[in-house]
C-alpha cells in the first residue's frame, strides 16, 4: 500500500529543515532518529535525517535535505510530494520517493 504526503513549503522548511505534519511516518517514535533514503524524478537518491524531538510527534528532515532545497532551487510555495510502499521489505533502499512541483506564479508581494 503507497502512502503519500503532499507538502506546501514554508520558510522553515526552506531554511531550517523541512518539518512535516503529525504521524506522517507511522510508528516513528518521539526521541528518535533515522537516515532515509529518497529517490527523486530525476534517479538521485538523497539521504535525509529524519528526527522527532522527544515529546514530539512531528518529524524534521535535515542532513541532505538541505542540498536538496540548493538542488532543485526550492523556494516558499513550491510543493513537494513524499511517497513510500508500506508492502515493501523494511529493509529496502527505495521504498521513498520525492517529487517537486515548482509554483509557476510570478507575483510577489
């Protein structure tokens, strides 16, 4: 069964690591951390440090995922979406996927 999360980005998430939303990740529990990895459209793979603050319930990414908002020229607005399998082997290397939908909007404010 694939799971997906779609995120709008925030200035936080741009500049200090992106945070998601409440049990996104099941069974991920507070005071821990792990390095996933994630495949992009374009094949690469990435390493994110995936950590819930203990008391906390909500993961950050960081470690590569810093290179990756440089990479793709991630900017507030723009939209990333996170899958994963649960059917695969927990021990598989791709069972996460990211995806980038850019905004196309040339207003600023």
């Amino acid at each position: 069964m694939e799971k997906t999360f779609t995120k709008k980005l925030n200035i936080v998430d741009v500049e200090r690591g992106l945070l998601l939303s409440e049990n996104c990740i099941n069974d991920f529990p507070s005071g821990h951390e792990a390095y996933l990895e994630f495949k992009d459209e374009d094949g690469q793979v990435w390493t994110f440090r995936c950590r819930v603050s203990p008391g906390g319930s909500r993961p950050t990414f960081s470690g590569d995922w810093f290179l990756f908002v440089r990479s793709k020229q991630l900017k507030v607005g723009d939209v990333i979406e996170i899958a994963f399998d649960r059917k695969k082997d927990q021990a598989a290397v791709q069972q996460f996927t990211i995806k980038v939908m850019k905004t196309t909007s040339t207003t600023r404010n």
